[in-house]
C-alpha cells in the first residue's frame, strides 16, 4: 500500500457496513479518503471516532449515488478540493425486496437499477476521467456478489440478482476497453458472500447463514489495492466457512 500513501480515494456508500470499515482502513493506510453517502452524518460520526491523525485524512460528503446530478456535483467537488481521484471504491448499493417481476409496479426495480448498475458507472466514468486527465495508472473495485455469479434462491430479490450480474458484465467490459486504450488503469471486481451488515438484517443466526465481517472485505481491497503495480485481480470471491451457496 505504500504507492498510495497521500493519494485520494473516493468510497461510496461509506455511512455504514462495509463501506464505513473500507474508508476507516484507506485512511489508516495513509490515504486521503472521501467518504460518500446520503446520510453524510455518519461518516462525520465514524471520523470522531477515529485517531486525530487518521481523522485528518477522512473527508465526508453528501451523495446520493441513484442521483446523476449528486454524482456530478461531488465528484466535481472532489476534483476542485483534492486535485483529483486515484482510487474508486464502488460500494454503494440496495438490497429490497420487490414484488415478483410479474406483479411489481416497475419503481422498486427501477431504485435497485439506478444506484447498483448505473450509479456504479456513473461513478466510475468520472473517476476515469480524472485519471485519464492526470496519467494516473489508479484503480477501480466494484464490490459486487456472489449473486452476480448465481441467482440466489431469495424470494422477492430478483432485481438484485440481475444488478449484480450486470455488475459482473460491466467489469469485464471495463477491462476491455481499457486494454484496447492502453490504460494502466486497474479494475477488479470483489464478490462476497453473505455479510454481516444491516442490509441483511432479516437473515438470523441460524447455521445455514454463516456471514462474513466487513472487515473481511475491507482486508480484500487492501490485497487487491497492494498488488505489483503489473498484477490485476480480475475476481475475487469470498465467502464465509459453511455457505451453501
């Protein structure tokens, strides 16, 4: 990690869960990290928490990643404040449990869509273009899911499924178009499995769910992020001892 000591790194969805522990982590690691997240007030909260010195180079701000214009204005903001982004951690998203696909009246599909495939492209497409403006060889990581390799046999999960397996796609395309420019920009793609995190508050204790901590995930972006500058993970699954999925 010591290539990205004072370099920026932008996490989304940072309020909580695993996006809360992977900003903490960057900005141990000496990153400036921008922490963003519509409820912008806990990222002020988890940085109180912190170190002072760790504290300094953790920076909160408002988005709401389903919001073109947010993504717009921050990243912006981002740029104009910290001169521009080296590492995009693309952690944002919804799990909700719609109708079934014949019967849902089309706006909870649309709000699973809208912050976990296009706000993820959105994002990335304006961290790009800062990188591609400096000559910068950053990185992108999409946390994504075991469900972008397998439909899970969740009722009423179907749009998360497919989000996830868009997810999936859009990396793999990411990475093409990069080989065809000759970037040296990096992208991997991190899968886990079930994490204990508030967006699987419903699922119990019971043997059958074994759950990974944020913190396991947090430890895969700082792996992928400490690979030789020539190393790309393209893939990372992780899941807990014991899941059947």
């Amino acid at each position: 990690m010591d290539r990205w000591v004072g370099k920026v790194a932008v996490v989304t969805g940072a309020s909580a869960g695993i996006g809360a522990v992977i900003a903490e982590e960057l900005a141990k690691a000496g990153m400036i990290t921008v922490g963003l997240a519509r409820r912008v007030e806990r990222v002020e909260a988890l940085k109180g928490r912190l170190p002072t010195k760790v504290a300094s180079r953790l920076h909160a701000m408002k988005c709401d990643v389903s919001n073109k214009e947010d993504i717009e204005t921050a990243f912006q903001k981002i740029r104009e404040q910290f001169s521009g982004i080296d590492v995009l951690i693309n952690n944002a998203g919804v799990v909700r449990q719609t109708a079934l696909l014949a019967d849902d009246d089309g706006q909870g599909l649309k709000d699973i869509l809208d912050t976990n495939v296009l706000g993820l492209t959105l994002c990335t497409r304006e961290a790009f273009k800062s990188m591609k403006q400096r000559s910068v060889a950053g990185h992108i990581v999409h946390i994504n899911s075991i469900a972008g390799h397998k439909v899970l046999q969740f009722p009423h999960m179907n749009m998360y499924a497919a989000s996830k397996f868009a997810v999936t796609a859009i990396t793999e395309t990411m990475r093409n178009e990069l080989r065809e420019m000759h970037s040296e920009v990096k992208v991997t793609s991190i899968s886990p499995g079930v994490v204990k995190t508030e967006i699987v508050a419903g699922l119990d204790d019971h043997k059958d769910f074994p759950k990974l901590e944020s913190e396991d995930i947090a430890n895969a972006v700082l792996y992928v992020l400490g690979t030789p500058e020539h190393v790309q993970v393209h893939e990372l699954i992780i899941k807990p001892v014991g899941e059947q999925f």
